[in-house]
C-alpha cells in the first residue's frame, strides 16, 4: 500500500458553526469539499488542510484520519492478511470514494480511502 496523502479527520458539533475559525483564522480559506456532515477546508497556495466531520455518514465508528492511497483494494487485501481489525467494510460510497477503515493497535481508526471512477 502507498499512503499519497493524509488529512486529519476533526470530530465537530457542527460544520458551518467552525467554519469561520478554519477558514478565516488559519486561513484554511478554500473549503474544497462540503457533504454537510464532512468538510475540508485548504489553504489555497499550500496546499495544507484540514477535514471536519461531524458524524460519519455510513460507518459505525469516526475516524482520527482518512489515508490516501493508490490502490485501496490491495490495500484492504493487505490489512486483511495482517490480521488488522477492519470496523468498516470495503465500500464504495455514493459521493465517489471507495474505503475501509481499520483499527490500529492503539485503538485509534483510520479511514483507508481512494476516488472511485464510476
């Protein structure tokens, strides 16, 4: 598995409640993605950014992390033969993302993701 990018995943009460510290304050100005329950808001010459979540729409648990990767289906297979515990399935997603989130030893969860073409 090759991680390409990794985002914080920050739980919050309310998406457009912090919108302005994330965006004005730290100057996170370009918000790149809003799905209402998930947002990720990027500085624009940078590139640094930060997601906000407030409940994860399709799977049981929240995650600390989304990792980027270039082949979430081999990286799943990889988990799977770790023996690392999976807590959410191999899915794609109706906004375009195929995923899995597993459970590291620390108990932390991090979400497994990569863009899904169709």
């Amino acid at each position: 598995m090759r991680v390409v990018e990794i985002l914080t995943n920050l739980t919050v009460p309310d998406v457009d409640q912090v919108r302005a510290f994330y965006a004005d304050f730290l100057g996170l100005s370009q918000e790149e993605m809003n799905q209402g329950w998930v947002a990720r808001f990027t500085q624009p010459q940078s590139r640094v950014s930060v997601q906000v979540v407030t409940r994860d729409k399709t799977a049981p648990v929240d995650s600390v992390a989304t990792l980027k990767v270039d082949d979430v289906d081999a990286a799943h297979a990889e988990a799977q033969a770790a023996g690392i515990e999976i807590v959410h399935p191999l899915t794609t997603e109706e906004w375009g993302v195929r995923r899995f989130f597993v459970r590291a030893p620390d108990g932390n969860v991090f979400n497994i993701a990569q863009a899904h073409d169709g």
